[in-house]
C-alpha cells in the first residue's frame, strides 16, 4: 500500500472515525430498511424473473431433462431459454428444492451482503480507514448504492452478477498469493465474462496466478461435463455461438460497444463486425494502458474495477445489471480524491469529484427512464436520447479518457523508499 505524506489533522481525523453504539444501531436500521424494498412490495415478495430462470434450469437438471432444448416456461405467457454453462445449472440446484421466497430472500440477502464487504474492503484500502470505520461507512454506502440502477436491477432480477464480482474481487485482492487464480477460473466457468480479469493477472505478470485461473476453469467444467455430458456438448458446440438468443443488440439496456453501433445504426446483423472489433481492441489498449499506470501508483481496486469494464465493453451485449462493478469504481474514486492527497487520483480534486458526481448521476437510472426503447425505437434516437440512452457508455468513455490523460502526465515527486508494493 502506498504511503503517503502526513496528513492534515482533519484527514486523519476521518481515518479514525468513531461510531457509537447507537450510531451503529441507526446505521443497521437505515441498512435494513434500504433492502426491505428489494424484498417486498404493497403486494407481497417481488417477483425475481432471472431467480426463476435459474430455479427452472435447476430442476431441468435434477429431471434429468435437456437444458439447452429451447425457451421454458416462467411465468404467465414468459418463456426464456437457460443461457448460461452447465456447471450453473448444477450449482443452482439449491434454488429449485427450497421454496421460492426463501430462495428469493438468501439471494437478496447475499448480493448485499457481498456489497457490503466489497465496498468495505475498498473503503479500507484506498481512503486508509481503520477496518471497523470502514465497515460501518459502508454499511451507509450499501445502503445507497444498492439503489443504483445497476445494483438495484441485479436485486429486482435476482442476478448473480454481484456474487461473481465478490468471487473475482476477493481473488485478486484478499485471498492468499498461492492460491489466486482458482476463485477467477471457477467464476469464469459459471458465467464466462470473468475471463477478462486474465488481464489482471497478466499485467502484474502473476503467471502462477494464471495457471490456476486456467485450472479452476477447466475443473469446474470438467465437472459439469462428468454430471451433464450431452447438456455440455450442446452448450460448447452450439448454444454458445448464438449471442441472439440473449436479446435484440440494438435494445436500450444493452450498454456495451456493440449495443451503441446498432443503435446508432452502424452495425446491422448482416453487416460486418469490423468496426466493433476495432474498437474493442482500441478500449483493450486503452485500459491496459490505464490498468499499468494504476498499479505503478498503487491504485489496485482501480484498477481491478477498470479491467471489469473491458467486459462490459467488449461482451456483444451487456445489460445494465452486468455493470455492478461501476459503483465499486465510484467509491474507489472517490476514496483517492477525498482522503489519498498524493495521488494522481486526487488531483485536481474537483476533477475526480466531479467525474463522482458525473458517474453517480449517470448509473442512478435504468438507461430505458427517459427514453423511448423496445420495438426498435431505439433506431430513431435523436441527439438528446442517444445522451441518456447511452448514460453507461458516455460516462464510462469520459473516465477512461480522463485516467489516460491524467495517469499518462502523472510524475510521481515522492522518493522511492516511500512506495511499496500493491496488494
């Protein structure tokens, strides 16, 4: 962790708050009442459509019957196919024995539970509190961010895409040298995008690391292969290949690359993916480049969120809940601008708070509020939509372009002796 110059009586003040028993009282009462409406509506338990995706798929398995044979019925007139690896299929069992609110609720409760720890480890690390001031600043924040559109709609679908975030995180930044790689390769083989955090590893040159990413991936879906041999080959062989069968390309929620040029009526389903490819590669140098600089400054949960948005950039479609590394992102920032004065995340501050104020605004809604969306519409945006519309990718261009530049300026004045490796 880096270390910095003394710091003003005001700052180290802040590392150090105190919270009182009832202080602490009120912090969980205001935590529980923010998630009760993830739970419940005036008419009950919310309705988790993804949660019974995955209890379909579930009992699919324990049936005996084929995963990848078509859309299932859901719910009402709702048929969805099961898109993700065998392997989820297997680990999602659980879901299907128990009863479906009390499924809905353990979900509930360990996405915010996951939030909770990511943030407070972030806290942690990047502002340099004391682990029991983090904690309970990110009880505050847990209970905030879980309202961003991105958090927000994982709960209200019953996604696993904070579970997976959680999985990655605790990879790379917390669990033991010798053993990193294994959690990455076994998110890798649940639901693929994780993959990306290869990068990770590999710009910190963690080939060990790699090795067993590479390992956890093919164990986990050998495993899947043992229990599901013919679900298995239809999944590698062919439902993999069919990216439509995830959702329209030009469909407003789809906040990636490739959303944006179909949108913007650049790409078409029998034109050529030259152009994509070519600015997927151009956001891959960018952010490795990003990616180096910041572990040069000692900025590792920055750089960690930024890897992850190569995912969400690259992948043919990325709906608004796969974006649950962004208020990570947003709290890392923050944490430098505020409380980390030397670093090049911090200066100028108004510049960091302001991309803050920029990004919070951005992710604080569903990117379909303002705008007219499904049946195409999307095609026929004018200057005014395409802004809101597109809130995840403008933002997202608008820090990746102010890292480069200021990371790219950046000379560091501080004496080598003052500087130590990253966690």
């Amino acid at each position: 962790m880096q270390t910095t110059e003394a710091a003003s009586p005001r700052l180290e003040n802040f590392r150090h708050l105190k919270f009182s028993l009832p202080v602490k009282i009120a912090l969980s009462v205001l935590l529980v009442l923010s998630v009760l409406p993830k739970i419940f509506n005036s008419r009950g338990f919310h309705y988790n459509l993804d949660l019974d995706v995955y209890r379909v798929g579930a009992q699919r398995v324990l049936d005996g019957q084929e995963l990848y044979s078509g859309h299932f019925h859901i719910i009402g007139d709702t048929y969805l196919p099961f898109t993700y690896p065998p392997i989820s299929a297997v680990l999602f069992t659980p879901l299907a024995v128990m009863p479906y609110h009390l499924a809905a609720v353990l979900l509930v409760c360990a996405t915010v539970a996951v939030t909770w720890w990511v943030l407070a480890h972030t806290v942690h690390s990047a502002a340099h509190l004391d682990r029991s001031s983090a904690g309970w600043v990110s009880v505050v924040l847990t209970a905030v961010l879980i309202h961003l559109s991105p958090i927000h709609t994982t709960l209200a679908y019953g996604q696993i895409n904070v579970l997976l975030m959680g999985m990655v995180f605790a990879d790379a930044l917390v669990v033991p040298r010798r053993y990193r790689g294994l959690l990455t390769g076994a998110a890798v083989a649940i639901k693929l995008t994780p993959a990306v955090f290869g990068l990770w590893f590999l710009l910190r040159k963690d080939w060990g690391s790699i090795l067993r990413m590479g390992a956890g991936t093919v164990g986990t879906t050998a495993l899947a292969w043992l229990i599901l041999p013919r679900d298995s080959l239809e999944y590698w062989t062919h439902t993999l290949r069919e990216t439509g069968r995830i959702g329209n390309h030009e469909y407003a929620l789809n906040q990636s690359i490739n959303g944006l040029l179909y949108r913007f009526g650049l790409r078409t389903d029998d034109s050529s993916s030259l152009l994509w490819v070519l600015l997927v590669c151009v956001s891959l140098a960018v952010i490795a480049f990003i990616m180096i600089k910041l572990m040069q400054v000692q900025a590792p949960i920055v750089a960690l969120c930024v890897n992850s948005l190569f995912a969400l950039l690259a992948s043919p479609v990325s709906w608004n809940h796969h974006w649950s590394w962004a208020p990570v992102l947003l709290v890392a920032l923050a944490c430098y601008a505020i409380a980390n004065p030397t670093s090049p995340l911090a200066s100028p501050r108004w510049l960091w708070v302001s991309l803050v104020v920029l990004g919070f605004a951005a992710f604080a809604f569903e990117p379909t509020a303002f705008v007219p969306f499904q049946e195409q519409r999307e095609l026929e945006w004018n200057a005014w939509q395409a802004l809101l519309g597109n809130s995840y990718l403008w933002w997202t261009i608008l820090a990746l372009l102010v890292m480069a530049i200021r990371l790219a300026t950046y000379r560091n004045k501080a004496p080598a002796s003052e500087a130590s490796t990253a966690a």
